[in-house]
C-alpha cells in the first residue's frame, strides 16, 4: 500500500520488470487503486503474479466483492498480441474464482 493523501490509500502495480537488466514495459506504466481510509478495515489487497492487474477484496454487507484494474495488452493484430489478451482474460477469471467472490466489476 502506498501513501497518497492522508484521506486515502493506493494500492499499486508496477508493469516493469526490474528482475535483470533490460527493462520490459513502458517505465512509468502500472494500475492502481485508490479507496478512503474509512474503508480500509474492509479492503484486503490481493496479491497478483500479473503486473497487469491490481486487484483489491472488498467485505460488504451483500457478500466479498472483488475489484480488479486490468492495463489490458495492446491489439496490433498479430498472434502474440491475441494469446496476451487471452492470458490476462484469463488470469482474472481464475483470480474471480480463488477469491471466491459474490460480484466482480
């Protein structure tokens, strides 16, 4: 979690990979949320091996809810471009079906 305003709180994923020397991705690129401090007790941040998606748990009154902000990858038209949109697509079902949530927006 990251400090932003004293009122909120963000929750943020980098889509650079620092991991070896060549930087893959844009260098300022990433998701992220902001929510109010007052519903902090009832947000739990979810931990995603994508760096194209930054998701947060929400508990209400209705049931879990799970929010997930996806920097879905660019459609130039080729094969490669398809299969990532297809992962990431599929990435946030399965991340839908282990946080075993009421809704999903």
């Amino acid at each position: 979690m990251l400090s932003i305003h004293p009122e909120f709180v963000a929750v943020a994923k980098s889509s650079v990979d620092i991991s070896n020397d060549i930087l893959r991705g844009r260098p300022y690129g990433g998701t992220a949320m902001l929510y109010c401090k007052d519903l902090a007790a009832n947000i739990t941040p979810v931990a995603s091996s994508d760096p194209r998606v930054c998701a947060v748990f929400l508990m209400t009154e209705c049931g879990p809810v799970l929010f997930v902000c996806v920097y879905t990858p660019v459609d130039s038209v080729d094969v490669e471009c398809v299969e990532n949109y297809l992962a990431t697509c599929a990435y946030i079902t399965a991340l839908c079906e282990v946080c075993d949530v009421c809704y999903s927006w």
